[in-house]
C-alpha cells in the first residue's frame, strides 16, 4: 500500500486533493470509510484535539488499521490542529500518520520555532510521519457562525504573504504548509463564505515547494474548490458540512420514529448523511 507522502505526491502532480474529513464517532467514522469504499479512493480522517479526546486517539488507530486491513484501503489518521508539543508528540507516540501543528496563532517567529520542533520530534521516531504547519489565522470553531471570526486574514494585506511563507517552510522544514488565503473555520448561517485568493495561493506553491493544504472548506464554492487544487491544494479539510449533516439527520430519524430506542438503528440515517457528503466532496477533489 502507498503511503501518504506518495498519494500526497500524486494528487499534486495530477492536480487532484485528498479529502480530509474529522470524526468523533463510530458513525462519522462509518460514513468516511463506506464513502471511500465505494469511490475506491484515498481518505484522511481527522481527529482534533476534542475529537481525539472523546473517541480515544489509540482507538480510533485500531479502527483505521483493521478498516486499512481488512478493506485495503488506502485510509490515514489525521491529528489535526494540534496546538502544542505535548499533544504532538501523544500523536506521534499513536503512531498517527500526519500531525497538523497549528501554532498560528503566535508571532511568526514563535510559530518556526515550535513548528521545526514539531519537526525534529516526529523525524526523531518515523520519518513517514508528516508535520504540516499553519501560518495566517483563519478562526478556531467548525459551527455554524452567525457572523465571521474576529481577526481572521480575509483581505491582500493580512492573508499569508508569499515572502512569509517561503521563510516558514524554509525554516521549520514541514512537509506541508497552509495558509490563510481567505478561508475561515466554520460556515456562516446567512450568507456564502469569503472566496478565496487562488492567485496568492498559487504564488505560495510556487515559492515553497511543498503541497498546500486548505482549512475551512466547509462552504466553499465548487469552483474555488477547483481552482484552489488546481493552484497546488493537495489536501482540503471538511468537519462542519459534516456535522450539520450528522444532527440533521439524527433529528429526522428520532422525529420519524420517535418510539425506536436501538441506536443501531437511529444512527442508521447519520452514517449515510456523512457518507454522501464525504462522496460528493471526494468526487470533487478527484475531479471526476
């Protein structure tokens, strides 16, 4: 089976992106896999630091190996957004296959600096082990927003700057970048989301040379989906469509059968909400 840096590789010079998409159940997990499945595709599931703490970061390893197995599938387990070098390296004793090092936040200089640690830490056990850094600040929360984040980059003079971004991978030695290019965390409940800068995202790929991965899908217009990847976007991650899709669903089936009480069969409807979202975005991201 390949490996990740390998399908990352591929999906770049194809054009096409991986989808990354977070869990915090048996359900999630379900829908993600059964869609890749199906589509015979690769697929990341992502776990954040809340996520992984309420489904086991050891045991959702155990699912995503036996699935591996048993299906041989092409499936990666995510730690993402991952906020300090104590939760990197419980990640990277779990043996997960890529950490998302979100230090964004911090000045420029305070985010290298963590950021190569992250590095160093995860080249020092495996090697095969990616580290993505972040660097622009685009929101925390995957919700619905009543309006947009306080402080996130969404005009050319505060998203990532193509000199900025050029020193942080120099310097922390990453094996994938993502910048803050006019995505936000989270999808606002009264109108579209920001689009997004494909021309500074392009700029940024170029100068780095490294795949870029793109936050905040949720909401995105399919076109800047296109567009993005076809800028050098190697892996977009989706959580909020697929928690609205997961209640929405669970709602629906309590209201159609509000005497049922067996979970294996209330959260029959969730499973398959997830599933068709995960399809339809991979279909996308694959272009097909």
């Amino acid at each position: 089976m390949k490996t990740l840096r390998q399908i990352i590789s591929e999906a770049n010079e194809t054009k096409t992106a991986l989808g990354h998409f977070n869990i915090s159940n048996l359900e999630g997990f379900w829908g993600v896999v059964r869609a890749a499945q199906n589509l015979d595709l690769p697929v990341i599931i992502g776990l954040s630091e809340g996520e992984r703490d309420f489904i086991g970061l050891r045991q959702a390893r155990a699912l995503v190996d036996s699935a591996r197995t048993e299906f041989n599938q092409s499936i990666f387990l995510s730690a993402d957004h991952t906020s300090s070098l104590k939760r990197a390296q419980e990640a990277i004793g779990a043996g997960l296959d890529l950490i998302v090092f979100d230090r964004s936040e911090l000045s420029p200089e305070d985010n290298i600096a963590e950021t190569k640690k992250c590095v160093e830490l995860a080249r020092s056990v495996n090697p095969e082990i990616l580290v993505e850094g972040e660097l622009g600040y685009i929101g925390k929360s995957s919700k619905m927003l009543d309006e947009l984040p306080v402080g996130v980059a969404l005009d050319e003079s505060s998203i990532t700057k193509v000199e900025e971004a050029e020193r942080f991978v120099k310097e922390t030695g990453v094996d994938l970048f993502s910048p803050a290019v006019g995505n936000i965390h989270g999808m606002l409940k009264h109108a579209a989301n920001p689009r997004l800068f494909i021309q500074r995202t392009k700029e940024i790929r170029d100068v780095t040379g490294v795949p870029l991965v793109l936050h905040g899908g949720s909401g995105l217009t399919d076109e800047d989906f296109v567009a993005a990847i076809e800028a050098g976007v190697a892996i977009v991650h989706i959580n909020t469509e697929l928690r609205v899709a997961y209640k929405q669903a669970l709602i629906e089936s309590l209201q159609e059968s509000p005497e049922e009480i067996a979970p294996y069969k209330y959260l029959k409807g969730p499973i398959i909400a997830v599933k068709q979202v995960v399809e339809k975005r991979l279909n996308l991201f694959s272009r097909r």
